[in-house]
C-alpha cells in the first residue's frame, strides 16, 4: 500500500484534462483520500463517487466526472506496473536461460571435442601396424583408459580407511567432483529427450544417458526460489519423490563451508507385483562452492567405496546409487539456476526378463524423479508467489497432502509390506488374482484416531493383478478409465466400499456380477500441477444407494489423475481414486484403488499375437510368449508394450472376510477382462491415425467419407474439402484422409429421435473429449446447451426439407462437461449411393475451449 501511495503522490502534480478543456491539480492531501479508495475498491461505481465527496470535504471542489477520470487513470497505471514488473521477470528467466544454454552448449562443444579426439585416436590404433598383433575391438581402445581409471579407484578405497571421518570426506569429495563432471561436464553421454524444449516457460532442459553403466537423467532448470529453499525441498524427498517409502538420516557429521555428511538408507516401492521392492544405503554431501552455489550429492556405500554397513531390509533388493545430486545456483535477480542428475543402478538381472526394461530405463528414471523434483520446485514457486489459484476453499498444501496420500496408499496396497502388516490369502486355484489382508488398525486409520466407526474387529483386503498390455499407449487407455467408469466399474463394489467410510451407515455385501452404473458421473476438479500433468478432482456417482434406507444417496470419490499426455515418452500413466465422505474432512481415512500403466521400451520389433496378455503367464513360459507369431503369419511391427498394475482394497469385518475375499476376486478379473476389452477397442492397429476401418452400424469408413462429402456439395453447392480427390476408386483413401484430419469437428448422428453420434474426426473427438469407441455413448441432446437445442429444433424442418441449415456459433458441451465455443455450425443430411437418408452431418467451425 505505501508502494502505491508513493506512486500516487508522485502523480500529483499530472494534469487531468476533462471534456471542458479544464485542468485539474490534485493536492496531497487529496491523492491520499482518493489511494485509501482506491485500495478497497479500483472500480468504484457512480454512488460510490458521489459519496466520497460528501464523506470528504476536501474532495467536495471536484466534479464527480474528474474522480472517475482520476480512478480511470490510475488503474492504468496499476495495470502498466503490473506489465512491467511482468516483462521483467520474462527478461530475467530469457537472461537466466540464455545463460544456461551457453553453458550446455560449451559442453556440447568439449562433448564434441573429446569425440573427435576418440575417434582420431581409434583410427590411428587401427591403422598401426604393429596393432595387428594386439586386440584391436573398438571396444577395448575406447574403454581401455575407463577400466585403468575404474581399478586405480578401486585400489584407492581399499587402501583408505572409510569408517572414520577424514575417509567418508574423501568419499564426500570425489562424490563431489564426480557428480560435477556429470552435470556440467562430458563424464556422461548425454542425449536430449524429445519434446522437452528449452524456453521461459518449459520445465528445462532434460537428457538421459546413453551407453553408460546403470541409469542416468540430467535436468537444467530455472525456479523462482532461493538456493536455501530449493535444497530444502529437495532433500526431504518423500514430499515430491512419490516411490519414496521412507528416507531416515542414520548420522549426521559436520563438514566444511558449513556443510555436513549424512548416512541415509532410503526405501522405495516396487511400481508392479511382479518385482521386489528397492533400497539403498548412500553418503550425501551437502556443501557450498567458491562461486557461491550450494551442492548436494549423494552416492551409494558399498564394499567398492568403503564405509560403514547400512542395515538390511527382509524383501529388498539393495540398489546403487552412483554420484547423483543437485547443483544450486543463486540467479541474478532472484531465483535459482539447478542442475539436477539422478544415477542408479537398480539390478535389473533380478527382475523377470520381461520386466527389465522397467529398470532399464533412462527415460522412467527421468519422469519418476528427476522432472518430478524440478515440477515439484515450480509448484512449490507458483503457490508461495500466488501465481497460481486452486479452486475451492482448500489450501494448496492440504490438497497436495491428499495427493501424496493416494499415491502412498496405492502404492503400498500394490507391495504389500510385511511390516506393515499384510500377509498373503491363501488362492482359489488360480493364479491371476493376489489376495493379502490387513488388520492392522494403523492401516485403515492412519492419522484418525477420533472416529470410533472404524474401530471394527476386522481390516482391510486387497485384490491385484498385473498383466502385459500390447500396442495400446497408456495414456490413451488411462484416459479412457478415467472418462467412462461405467465401461468397467460394478455399482455394488463402489456401494460396499463407499458406505464402508461412511460413519452413519455400516456396510452392505451386494455385489453381483454385470450389475453397473446406471447413474451419472459428475467430476469436480479441485488442483493440479502447473503444467497440468497431475490433477485431484472430486466424483460424484449420481442416484446410488446403499442399502433399504439410502436408496437414492450419491457416492462420491476422491480421484488422482496423471500421466494421461500422449506426448511425454516413457511417463506413467496413473488413475487413484478412493471412497470419501461428503464431509470431505482434511483428515478423512481413504483406502485408495486404481490403476497403474508403465510403457516397457522396446529396441527391438517383435510379432505380436495379441493385444493383451496376462503378464503371470508371460512369465512362466518365458519371453518367448510374447513374441511368437501366430499361425497366420503376423507382421513384424512396432513392438508398443505396458505393464499394467490393478489393485483395490476393501475393508472387512472377521465374520465377513471370505465372502469379500471372493467378491473382491471376481471384481478384479471381471475389471480384467473389461480393460482387455477396452485395450483391443483402442489398440492403434484398430483405431489409427485414419479412424476405424469399420464403424458399428454404419458403412465402412472410405465409403461413409464419400457420402458425408458428395451430400455437402450435393445439398449446398460448394466442397466440402478445398482439394478433393479425384473421383476414382483409388482415391477414397486421400478422402478418408481429408476428412479425418480436417481443422473443423465434423461428426456424424443418426436421425433416430436420441440422435446417437456413430462418426467424428479427430477434431470432432477433440471437442468432445471421447475416443471412437465410446462416441456411441454420447447423444446431441447432451452436447448441446439449452440455446442451441432451440435453434437445432427450430431449424430441423427446414435441414429435411431443404437438406442443410446454418446454425449460429454459440457453446457446446465435451463428455466431460468442458464448454467449447463456435463461431458457426451447419448442419446436413448424408445421402446414400441410392439417395436414402443414412444420417445427419454436423460441421462446427473454429471451435475452441472456453
């Protein structure tokens, strides 16, 4: 306030000029009742000005027309400062950028320099005689110098003594240099992923490794937190790092530059069934160098390193961590410039062969930890600035604690820890389906210890199963989970497991097989992330209920999306949800249940023979399973893999537990087989980039292309298309091309009075946010609002009697309920080939999301 009080009074002596020609000088005294105003309300109405002159004396010689001038005025100043104070944060992130790409750059240039240099030396080893009789692999002159530099290394920890403190500095200080020549130097072969552009506003920029022992990430990135912050952040890593299970600090030694050492063990989740859980045992140093950045870098102690032994967990397999760690410099003007590289070695060779390329992964490492710890810090930065607004009431922390809490939960159903009180049910035959129980009541409560519903004489059961998914992208199914709950979800599950939380209501064991939803599904979001990768949202499943008594009750869950953008390459795609009541408490129990999809990178083509397969199977024959083409001959493609991960948790009463055992059984292979059919529906190879070969109830798709276009010009007289193909049978393929990829949404309904779409483009599905498959779900009554249902009525005669009908631009609504306004949209009848009426063609022009 006194910042704009000073503006203000710095403008005091500005002349206003009104309609008359007369000029207007301000006193002091006068800017400073106008700025107290001006304060609670920049835009007060006429009333409003006329009673500041009668409550302020010293404003009764100036005309109510000046003072709204005068407001006028300086809310254009408020709104220039706030411009520039804009414009000068962009120049500082542009400045701060620029920055950083010369930096990447002159690595880039000693990468290049040092490559040359190999390849010289490679060339002239081969080209030397007297190499004739030497091992000349390209292998061994490359790594030849790494080996000698590996061995000198390791005679140096032997001959040290690491236990006491002037050992663990040395390892501290190689960690140091080691994690430094990774970061800004050429120690590792760095190659850029795809669609991570360096600007402003980009996360920044991120590499993984290439030929390089374990798995590597690298991340260049600017936030607007200070160096103290930021290292903060990222050393309680259980906040932002959601595989994290737990960190503990077993010593903490002081170190120089007011820096220290710690020992830390750390656990992290096994993200399928199918795989042990990791932990490690490492060293990080945190310290300051002389340029005034703040270095935190960590390693793995192991027998090689030296150091003490750190403790040993039942069911983990130890991993190493090789020098990772963060690099923190202070910008100028604010802010921190952080370079971030993320280094392990997860021992792949214990896994199933099928599953190692999950631990093989640069580009999982990359999402998982290293990209997840820069969004982190841009959160974080965008809440403490206020830039960014979550809807509702929530603070932002309470509503990323229910975040964390979801993806713990999930994770901890899908591992099943010991100690955490899980034990394995025994099987009914099969082996598809994992059943374990928990009673301890710690599990179910967590932080709730006040509610005396859930101090029941029981616990809590969970059902997953993992399976391999071939050629279907995992974003795509994930989002189709998240947007059509009725194409897999029972009604009686989601009842017993919503009343089981409910504190007025006990729960009711009503579970019968094929009965789903009948209701509607209404999404509220409540937060997401900055770049829109994750989101919480609320779900109200309309019209259930739950026994004799609540008939007609509505459920409601609290759901975690992520994952669900096609373009971020080895991502996880992930759907969290759990029953809640409606009271929505910030301490509310949640048993979580969901789904889990993880892309597996292939390097090489296979045949696929399926496009789902159970992963159990897969295992027990072998990888060959997956691999072996089928009778017919397939063809050799694109080998696109997931490993899918379902799990759901119910809670129990003693008495009760068999009989949800062998529902919670059936619901998961029922959800099973529903996701296999779901996975075949939306595999690549049935909907590709031209849509469907052949749509349910309609003809195929070339020849419908040729009646939607012939029935435009035939009814309005101009193309539809501004180049059409020839008329030839060859050129149905360009037309479905044209029509598929045309900018406008075009789709197609029948004339039937529920006018069911059975046709879009890829812009019709846009607008709509639905998939070809669940297109037949949705109606023209549902998308339109109550204008344009009016218009649509009011123009019907004449779209049968004259054939076509322009109807004026307005909004329509998505399967989600997202507004998308038009600027115009026309409507028309598709002929057959014997001038039969097939279906009504809709077109909406320059459509966009509201």
């Amino acid at each position: 306030m006194a910042t704009a009080t000073k503006d203000a009074k710095s403008q005091q002596h500005e002349l206003h000029q009104i309609d008359a020609g007369k000029y207007v000088r301000y006193t002091p005294e006068q800017v400073e009742a106008l700025e107290r105003v001006y304060m609670e309300c920049p835009k007060p109405s006429s009333l409003r000005r006329q009673q500041l002159i009668r409550e302020c004396p010293i404003l009764c010689n100036i005309e109510p027309k000046q003072i709204k001038v005068w407001f006028q005025n300086r809310r254009c100043r408020e709104k220039q400062r706030k411009e520039a104070s804009r414009l000068q944060t962009v120049n500082r992130k542009l400045t701060a950028m620029n920055k950083l790409l010369m930096e990447e750059n002159d690595r880039l240039q000693k990468q290049v320099s040092h490559l040359v240099y190999e390849n010289g030396y490679m060339r002239q080893q081969l080209h030397t005689p007297s190499a004739a009789t030497t091992d000349t692999s390209c292998e061994s002159v490359v790594s030849s110098g790494q080996h000698q530099q590996q061995h000198n290394k390791k005679m140096q920890y032997l001959q040290r003594d690491a236990n006491n403190l002037a050992g663990l500095l040395a390892i501290a200080e190689e960690t140091l240099s080691e994690f430094l020549s990774k970061a800004t130097g050429t120690s590792v072969d760095w190659v850029q992923m795809v669609g991570m552009k360096p600007g402003p506003d980009s996360i920044g920029i991120i590499a993984v490794s290439h030929n390089c022992s374990g798995v590597a990430a690298r991340a260049c990135g600017l936030v607007s937190l200070e160096p103290t912050k930021v290292a903060e952040i990222l050393k309680a890593r259980p906040s932002w790092y959601r595989d994290c299970r737990c960190l503990n600090v077993a010593t903490v030694i002081p170190a120089g530059n007011g820096g220290n050492i710690e020992l830390i063990y750390m656990q992290t989740y096994a993200p399928t069934t199918l795989a042990a859980a990791r932990d490690f045992w490492t060293l990080r140093y945190t310290t300051g160098l002389e340029d005034g950045s703040l270095v935190i870098c960590e390693r793995s102690l192991t027998s090689s390193t030296g150091g003490p032994t750190g403790p040993s967990a039942p069911n983990f397999v130890r991993a190493e961590m090789l020098p990772s760690g963060y690099l923190i410099r202070p910008c100028d003007g604010g802010g921190s410039m952080i370079h971030i590289v993320d280094h392990i070695d997860l021992d792949a060779m214990s896994v199933p062969e099928v599953l190692r390329p999950l631990y093989e992964s640069p580009k999982i490492v990359a999402h998982k930890m290293t990209i997840a710890a820069l969004r982190h810090l841009r959160q974080i930065a965008h809440e403490t600035s206020g830039e960014f607004v979550y809807s509702g009431c929530r603070q932002p922390a309470v509503l990323r604690t229910f975040s964390q809490r979801l993806s713990r939960g999930f994770n901890d159903a899908i591992n099943g820890f010991m100690d955490d009180g899980w034990s394995l049910m025994s099987s009914d035959g099969g082996d598809d389906v994992t059943i374990t129980t928990n009673s301890s009541p710690s599990k179910l409560l967590g932080s709730v210890n006040s509610s005396p519903h859930f101090a029941f004489s029981g616990g809590v059961l969970c059902a997953k199963a993992s399976m391999l998914l071939q050629n279907v992208p995992p974003a795509l199914l994930v989002r189709f989970l998240r947007e059509h709950r009725s194409e897999w979800a029972e009604f009686g599950a989601d009842a017993y497991s919503t009343s089981s939380m409910r504190a007025s209501s006990c729960p009711i064991l009503d579970v019968r097989g094929g009965c789903s939803f009948h209701g509607g599904q209404v999404i509220f979001p409540l937060a997401q992330t900055v770049e829109n990768e994750e989101f919480l949202e609320m779900i109200r499943l309309e019209g259930h209920g739950f026994g004799q008594d609540d008939v007609t009750r509505d459920m409601y869950l609290l759901q975690l999306c992520s994952g669900i953008d096609e373009k971020a390459a080895g991502a996880c795609s992930q759907l969290v949800f759990a029953p809640i009541d409606e009271s929505f408490a910030d301490d509310a129990p949640l048993l979580p249940s969901g789904f889990r999809v993880i892309p597996i990178e292939s390097k090489t083509a296979v045949h696929i023979t399926a496009r789902t397969l159970d992963l159990a199977s897969a295992l027990e024959v072998g990888s060959g399973s997956a691999t072996r083409p089928n009778s017919e001959g397939a063809s050799t493609v694109s080998n696109l893999r997931s490993v899918l991960t379902i799990a759901f948790q119910f809670t129990y009463e003693n008495h009760f537990r068999e009989n949800i055992a062998a529902m919670a059984r059936q619901y998961v292979r029922s959800i099973v087989a529903s996701v296999q059919r779901v996975a075949m529906a939306i595999a690549p190879s049935r909907v590709g980039s031209l849509g469907p070969k052949h749509l349910a109830g309609s003809p195929e798709g070339l020849t419908l292309a040729r009646w939607i276009s012939s029935s435009y010009k035939f009814h309005t007289g101009a193309d539809l298309f501004r180049s059409e193909p020839d008329d030839e049978p060859q050129a149905g393929d360009p037309l479905l091309k044209l029509l598929w990829h045309y900018p406008d949404a075009i789709m197609c309904c029948t004339l039937k009075a529920s006018n069911v779409f059975t046709f879009a483009n890829q812009a019709g599905l846009d607008m709509l946010e639905t998939t070809l498959i669940a297109l037949q779900d949705i109606t023209l009554e549902k998308i339109l609002n109550d204008s344009g249902r009016k218009v649509f009525c009011a123009e019907f005669s004449k779209i049968m009697q004259q054939g076509f009908a322009y109807l004026p631009g307005g909004v329509c609504l998505s399967s989600m309920g997202r507004p998308a306004s038009y600027d115009q949209a026309i409507a028309w009848k598709v002929l057959d080939e014997e001038n039969c009426h097939h279906c009504l063609a809709f077109m909406f022009m320059n459509w966009s999301f509201v």
